[in-house]
C-alpha cells in the first residue's frame, strides 16, 4: 500500500510544496515499479512461477474464453499478491499524470 500516501498528497494538497517535490519527480513511480518487478521476478522463480505465462496465452486467445483465463490467473497466489501492486502503481502513474496536468489549468 506504498502509493496511497502519495495519493494523499495529491489529492487532499494538490499545490503544496511537499507534494511538488515529491511527486513532482517520476521517481516514487520508478522505485514502486523496481519494488514491483522484484516481487515479479521472485514469484517467477518460485516453483510453479512461470504457470501465469502459460495461462495469458489463452486470456489473449481470441478462440479461447478471456474470463476463464482470468480467473485462473487468479487461482494463482503469487499473481495476485503480482497483481495488486501491479494495478496500485499503474494508477498512480496515471494519476501522477493528471495531477501534473491539472497543475497547468
């Protein structure tokens, strides 16, 4: 739950001089993504950890069902504890980005 204090930055002091130097930078967004590709490689190198590949082939198979391709992926421990982070980190890079532009208006 890294992201959310940079969200509270963002959102409850959007022009504060704390937020600026801190999210002004893509830093956060770059050490939460080297923090979240650890958490990849290691689940990758757990027994088992190369399975989520094999079953993403059938979730972008148009002949196969996409929903049951997802909900085996989330069978899988590891890609869920992959996952959230995954998902928390892309949408404060997103965010990040609105932030910034919302700054210009």
């Amino acid at each position: 739950f890294a992201p959310q204090f940079l969200w509270v930055l963002m959102v409850a002091a959007p022009r504060s001089s704390l937020t600026a130097r801190v999210m002004g930078p893509i830093a956060p967004v770059i050490a939460l993504s080297l923090a979240h590709l650890a958490i990849v490689l290691l689940a990758a190198s757990a027994p088992g950890g190369t399975e989520p590949v094999k079953i993403f082939a059938d979730v972008f198979d148009p002949a196969q069902n996409q929903l049951d391709g997802m909900v085996r992926l989330f069978e899988v421990r590891d890609f869920v504890a992959e996952e959230w982070p995954h998902v928390l980190i892309w949408d404060l890079f997103v965010g990040r980005a609105i932030w910034l532009d919302s700054l210009e208006r």
